[in-house]
C-alpha cells in the first residue's frame, strides 16, 4: 500500500463499505429533517394561539405531524447508526486483514525484529479505537452539525434579527476555545507518545516477569513501572488543569444564547417589529441550535484519536515486501549455491542507500551438492544463523545470489521456497491448538495415521501417548506446557511431515540434555535421510560426518573441508574441535561445576 495521509487511509478501506456509508449519511440528513419537524409544529401552535385561531383538529394535526417527525428522525437515527457500526467494523477488519498480509508479504527477518508488544498493541488496541468514532461519527456528528444548520436556517427564515442575535456568544466561546485548542496536535501527539510508553511498560513487565521474579528484580521492576502509570497520570492532569478553565467557560457561555436573543426580541417587540409567537420560537430554536453544536466538538477529538490510530497502523501497512513472482520456477534437482553473497542488517534495518562497512557476511561463496550434508561453524556473532535466514529469504542479500536447483531464490513464489525448505531453529513455536493438529502444520493435507507416523520417527510419539488426552492435549499457549527437548522434537515431526528437499538445522541441538540429545539426534537422522542437509551447530561432533564443512569467521568463509581435512590445515577449527573435546572429558570426568569452573 502505497502512503497515504489518514484519512486517505480510511477511505481506501472503506471502499468496499461505501454504499453502506453513504446510505448511513443518506438517513442521518433525513434523520435530522425529521428531527426539525417538531419544531415548526411548535411554532405553528404557538403561532395558534398568539393569533386566537386555535383549533383542536390543527393542533393535533401538528402534534402528530411532530410525533411523525420525531420517529423519523428516531427511526432513521437508528438506521443510520447500525449502518455506520457496520462499516466501522468493516474498516476495522479490513485494516486488520491487510495489515496481516503485510506482515505476510514483508521480509521475515523485518518482521521478527518488531517489538511484539508494540504489534499487539497496534493491531488490537490501536485499531480497535477507531472503531467507536468511527461508528458514531458519520450519524451522530452529521447530524449534530446538520442540525445545528438546519434549526439555524429555520431561524433566518422567521427572523433574521433574532438569528444574528442567538450568535452572539459564538464568537465568545470561540476565542476561548480557542485559545485551549492552542498547541493541541502537540499536546495530544505528546499524550498518545506517553501513552505509548506507558503501554509498552506494561507489556514489558507482563512479558518479562519471569526473569523479574528469578532475578527478585520485583521491587526496582515494580518501581519503573509505577513511575511510567504515575508520569503519564501526571501528564494527563496536567493538560486537563491547562485546559479545564477553557473548557467550562466556553461550555457555559456556548449555550447561553438567551444573552443574545432575550435582550434583542424585547427590543424589537417593543419596537413592534416582531410578534410573541415569533420571539417564543426564536428564543426555543435559539437553545436548539447550541446543544447539537457543543456535542461535535466532542468530534474533534475523536478524528485526533482515529488519525493516531491510522498513523500507527500506517507503519505496518507502508511495510516494505518482498518482491515475488507468481510462476513457480523449474528446479534443476536441489543444491544450494551461494554466490559473492553480503549482507548488512544496517541496511534492511535503516533502509539505508548506501552499503556502510557493517556487513555481517561478506563475498560468500559456497555449494552445497544435493543429497549432501553442509555443515557450518565458527565463533558466536560470525554470521551462521544469518547465512541460514538468508536462504529461506528472512531478509534478501544485500549482494549477490543465492539459488536452489540453478534458480535465484528471487525468482521463485515465496510459497514454492518455503516448499522446497524445511527450516528448523530453536524457537518451535506450538500454537494453542492439539499436539495433533500442531504437528499437522507441517502438511496440512496429512492424515492423522500420517501425523503419528511423523510423530514416530520424531521420537515424540511416546511422550504424547503418556498424555491425559494423548494426541488431542493442547500445546498450552507458545507451547508452555511442553519442555524445550519436547517442543523440539514436535517441530522436527512437523519438518517430517512436510518432507521437503531440503533441511536447514539452525542449532537445532543446542541446550539440550544427553538423554534428549541423543532423541533429537535420532529425529533429525529420520528428518535428513536422502535429503540436502546444512547444519549450523556449535556441537562438532555432530556435524563431523558432513560432506562439507564452512568454518565461517566475522562474516567470511576461512576453510571449506571435510572433518579431516580442516583438522590437519584449519587452526581455528582445529581450536574449536579441541575445546569441544576438551568440555565433553570434563563433562564425563569432572563434576559439572569444575565444568563451569574452568569454563
Ligand atoms: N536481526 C538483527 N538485526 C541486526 N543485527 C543482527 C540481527 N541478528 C543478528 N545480528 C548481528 O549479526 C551478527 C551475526 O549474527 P548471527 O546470529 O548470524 O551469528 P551466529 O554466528 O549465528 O552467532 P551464534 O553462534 O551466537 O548464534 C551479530 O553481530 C549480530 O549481532
């Protein structure tokens, strides 16, 4: 989506609510018609009277022409409304949807670096405020200022003089209001960044309270969090005490149009120029115009409150995407080749024009044969879980290619990449549905005989069936109610079952006890058989069997080898393979706190 200011916004998601909100404006003017009615049945009776011609068929004619009127404009009001919180909603979801599909369509990598509070926020809370402005605006605020015109050209028409009269304190409250709307969109945009804060303190201490509590870190956490409720109860005083004067004197003197027309209709009735039918119409019409009036001031902030929200909104709809094409490519079988790649997070982070000297990789250059097994290593911070990221386009190389089966990746429908690649990383996932249906993620179409075949070769077979409902038992939310060596092995079904050609571990096995170790091991070995595999582990000795290792240092390939090989001529991992070693003969010789002694 292209940017748009706010209200453009809005519009564009209204589109496919457009007859429902033009028929909702449609009945709010015929509401407010309906609603002048009594009035003129008023004037008539009154005018009656004044005259000696009351009649009682007219007077009920005009009392039920008055009580027609006003189920119109109940009726219609009604109408008007429903329509318009159908349309609200309609925005809403719209904006919602799009904002997924934008999440969808945006690099992977951008979209795990969002603060997930600020998302939740936006996409829940930040939408769903517009919705009830929304909703009342079109009924109530049309209605509120058509009939505010509407009484007002009522009043022209029996006497101008009156009508002019009943301005009076107009301009009064205008300069006061005025003078408290001075600095507004300032104050209001500081209010919403307060608010912001205050917000995000919020989700951060709920998210991290388990580390609050390890840490007994409860009373300084508590205390930060209390100084960003109590700050932004401070900041909302004290724009309500700048503005609370205004704001009672302009509501006091708004309405007080008698100021004006009780002095100028005893003088023109004294004057002769006006009747008393007409000086008790004017003086009814005159409060009439005022109350509707004040009522669309409350609107304006109502539109701050939608612009805010669109704003925010706005950030996740100008996301940028990845370019896609909608052919699937032809595959020459499924090696992965990497050519002269780099890659700079400044840049996809920033948005940045030019390639500053941060690459996180720099002119990699590798092939990993199909059916075969790569395997990368290297000091932490050098690059390897972003090389992996890079071929399931988390993020696209800021230099360089990067094929599967002879295609750029570029070239080929995310859905076919993401197809052809099984990813497994230490984050796995479990939504909050059955283990069953968790596992089926992996390939949708699959049978449950299929999924618990799946879950076999996973080794996670034997612990679901010790489940009260085996199968059927929730995941508990993010999958809480599982261990980490559990969750891992669910993934691993999943890749099972999705069976694609190739396997990319992104240190899968890592933080994992010996006897799960040896489980997960045995799941990846039915995950990887017959299949393009890259691993990316800080174990050696589970990647010293692979075909080809990358010793991968501050971005940069150091050696390519077998095992073997980079034993006799690669210091770096001659180093890393004796330490490995080296840690296992505490583990097996020492007490595990000499381990982390000497570590
Ligand atoms: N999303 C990100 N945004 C910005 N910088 C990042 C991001 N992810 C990683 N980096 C940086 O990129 C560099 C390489 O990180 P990467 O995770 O690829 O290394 P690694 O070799 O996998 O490390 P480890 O073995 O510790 O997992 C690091 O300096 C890291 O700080």
């Amino acid at each position: 989506m292209e940017a748009k200011n706010w209200l453009k916004t809005v519009f564009y998601f209204a589109r496919p609510c457009k007859m429902k909100m033009i028929i909702s404006v449609i009945c709010a003017i015929i509401s407010v018609v309906g609603g002048l009615v009594p009035y003129v049945g008023v004037y008539r009776i009154i005018t009656m009277f004044f005259d000696g011609h009351q009649n009682i068929n007219d007077i009920i004619l005009w009392i039920a022409i008055s009580v027609g009127g006003y189920s119109i404009k109940f009726v219609f009001h009604g109408i008007s409304t429903v329509l318009a919180h159908i349309s609200a909603y309609s925005i809403l979801e719209n904006m919602r949807i799009q904002i997924t599909k934008r999440l969808m369509e945006a690099p992977l990598g951008s979209v795990l670096n969002q603060k997930i509070g600020k998302m939740k926020s936006v996409i829940i809370d930040r939408v769903e405020t517009i919705e009830l402005p929304l909703a009342h605006l079109i009924p109530e605020g049309i209605s509120n200022l058509l009939l505010s015109i509407g009484v007002y050209v009522y009043l022209i028409i029996i006497d101008w003089r009156m009508a002019l009269a009943a301005l009076m304190t107009i301009p009064i409250a205008a300069i006061v209001y005025g003078m408290m709307l001075k600095g507004f969109n300032k104050q209001y945009a500081d209010y919403m960044e307060a608010s912001n804060h205050v917000n995000s303190i919020i989700v951060e201490y709920v998210e991290g309270i388990e580390v609050i509590k390890a840490f007994n870190q409860s009373t300084s956490s508590y205390e930060r969090f209390e100084k960003a409720v109590n700050s932004f109860k401070q900041y909302t005083l004290e724009w309500f005490r700048s503005t609370w004067k205004h704001m009672t004197f302009g509501a006091s003197v708004l309405p007080s149009t008698l100021m004006g027309t009780m002095p100028m209709g005893m003088f023109l009735y004294i004057n002769g120029s006006i009747s008393p039918a007409d000086i008790a119409i004017s003086l009814i019409l005159s409060l009439g115009i005022v109350a509707p009036l004040t009522s669309f001031t409350v609107f304006v902030n109502d539109l701050k409150t939608i612009e805010f929200a669109v704003n925010d909104a706005s950030a996740f709809l100008n996301m940028k995407v990845l370019d896609q094409v909608k052919e699937n490519a032809k595959l020459q079988g499924y090696p992965i080749e990497l050519q002269d790649v780099s890659f700079s997070y400044d840049l996809e982070n920033e948005g940045k024009d030019s390639i500053k000297d941060s690459h996180v990789l720099q002119d990699i250059n590798l092939t990993l044969t199909e059916g075969t097994f790569g395997a990368i290593v290297g000091p932490s911070g050098g690059g390897k879980s972003t090389l992996a990221k890079l071929i399931v386009r988390f993020w696209d190389v800021t230099k360089g290619t990067i094929k599967i089966g002879g295609v750029n990746i570029k070239n080929m429908p995310l859905e076919q990449l993401m197809d052809t690649v099984s990813f497994v990383t230490q984050d796995n996932f479990l939504f909050n549905c059955s283990l069953m249906e968790n596992i089926r993620l992996g390939n949708p179409k699959a049978s449950d005989k299929e999924v618990i075949q799946a879950a076999k070769a996973a080794h996670c077979h034997h612990f679901i069936q010790n489940l009260e409902k085996g199968y059927e038992t929730y995941a508990g939310e993010a999958g809480a109610k599982l261990s980490g060596g559990e969750k891992q092995r669910i993934a691993i079904a999943r890749a099972i079952l999705k069976d694609a050609p190739i396997v990319i571990l992104d240190e899968a096995t890592a933080f994992t006890d010996p006897e799960n170790e040896d489980k997960i091991q045995k799941s990846i070995a039915s995950l990887t058989k017959g299949k393009t595999l890259l691993v990316i582990a800080h174990r050696l000795s589970t990647i010293q069997n692979a075909d080809t290792i990358i010793v991968l240092e501050k971005g940069r390939i150091l050696e390519t080898g077998t095992h073997q090989e980079l034993l006799s001529h690669c210091e770096l991992y001659k180093d890393m393979w004796q330490s490995h070693i080296s840690t296992k003969k505490w583990v097996v010789h020492n007490d595990i706190r000499e381990v982390y002694k000497n570590v």
